[in-house]
C-alpha cells in the first residue's frame, strides 16, 4: 500500500522539478513585462550620466558558440556610469539587430556585456546599417573557429572593445532581460542611438557561419525609455 502511494507522488515530484527546470524560464520569455529587445520610440530626454568607456586592448580570446561568435575579455576593461562601475566580460552578434529606432531595424548589432561588483548584468548595444567595411569585423570574422570547442587563443592578435564604441556616446536605456532562455529580467540594456557601418558582403559571411537569432521586439509595458543627451 505505502508503495502504491509513493509511486504518484515520485512522478509528482519528477514533474514538478521538470516545470521548475523547463517550464518558469519559458514562461518568464512568454509573460514577463520587462523583455528586450523593444521599439525605442517616446523616450525621457536627461542631461545624463556620461558613458565613460574604459576599454583596454587584449589577445584575442574567441569562441564559436553555435549561435554567434564570441570574444571574451580578461579583467581591467570596464564601463563607468556615474559612480557604477561595471566591467567588460564579452561582445557576440546578433542578426538582424533586434532593438529598433523608432521602427527601423539594423541589420545587425553588437552586444557587449558587463556586470558590476554586485552582480549587475548590463549590456550594451551597438547598432549596424549596412554601408562600409567594419574594421572590427575584418579582423574577427576569419577567425572565427569552425567548431564548438570552446575558446580559441591568438596571443598575436590584440582586440578591444573600444573598436565596437560609436564616436557620439549618445544613448538610450531601459530595463529588459537576457534574450535568450531563461530571459532572465532585471538586465540594464544601453542602446548606442549612433549605429555603425559594416559591408555586405561582411553580412553574408556572418550568416553563412551563423542562422539568425535575433529575438524579435517585445512589448513596452509602459517602461520609461531614459534618452542621454
């Protein structure tokens, strides 16, 4: 008898770790009120804070994910917003760019993510139209490995940040989420209002290493989008 009770029970038990596993994350990128990417469209123009980019160059560090390509940083690269600081882990690609302006989607966009000494993930966007040559995508693009092996080191090949910045620092920011499972809300998203250039032909190598996984725009819900300068 006491083992014909506890069997249903262990499949409960089974079932509810497998919602808890599976099923809260899905739900959190189908229900939550603070998703990204989204339509900047009204925004609250501030006098600031600045972005301060304290960008160090490095040996490249790269991986191919199976997604997009990414380049990881070591400690000493970080972004300072007002008193905040939080410091650059990586950058990876998006296609197409997700985040729009006022309606107009990129054809891609850079996305470096931070996070600050108490655990803050902040990322920043850099937007692309299609125009001329990036001089960023010229040097990562061919080396992009061919398989998920994890990271690649090219000690001879320096890198920073600082190449993806746009010269005007002007920028958008909201709170959103990670835009992939588990959508995890509460990330500090920066959207740099200049977008940068890259060639297609640039696009076309990327896509054919890479499908698209651009998250389409996701719904306001009445958050503030703050607009600097």
């Amino acid at each position: 008898m006491l083992l014909a009770i506890m069997k249903p029970m262990q499949h409960l038990v089974f079932a509810a770790l497998w919602l808890a596993s599976v099923g809260v994350g899905a739900s959190v990128c189908d229900s939550g009120k603070r998703q990204s990417p989204i339509n900047i469209t009204a925004t609250e123009k501030r006098s600031g804070p600045t972005l301060d980019f304290a960008y160090h160059p490095g040996p490249l560090t790269i991986a191919n994910d199976g997604h997009t390509v990414r380049v990881r940083f070591d400690k000493g690269s970080a972004l300072r917003i007002g008193k905040q600081a939080y410091a650059l882990q990586q950058f990876h690609f998006h296609t197409p760019g997700g985040d729009q302006i006022r309606g107009e989607e990129f054809s891609m966009a850079a996305h470096l993510l931070h996070k600050s000494a108490s655990g803050q993930l902040l990322a920043v966007v850099v937007l692309f139209r299609i125009g001329n040559e990036n001089p960023l995508l010229k040097q990562v693009l061919p080396l992009i490995p061919d398989s998920r092996d994890g990271d690649h080191q090219h000690a001879h090949v320096s890198v920073s940040g600082s190449a993806l910045i746009p010269p005007d620092h002007g920028y958008f920011r909201y709170t959103g989420s990670l835009t992939a499972t588990p959508c995890t809300e509460g990330v500090e998203w920066v959207v740099m209002k200049q977008p940068l250039e890259l060639s297609r032909d640039q696009l076309e190598a990327y896509r054919q290493r890479f499908a698209d996984n651009g998250r389409a725009v996701q719904p306001l819900h009445q958050r503030i989008v703050t607009e600097v300068p």
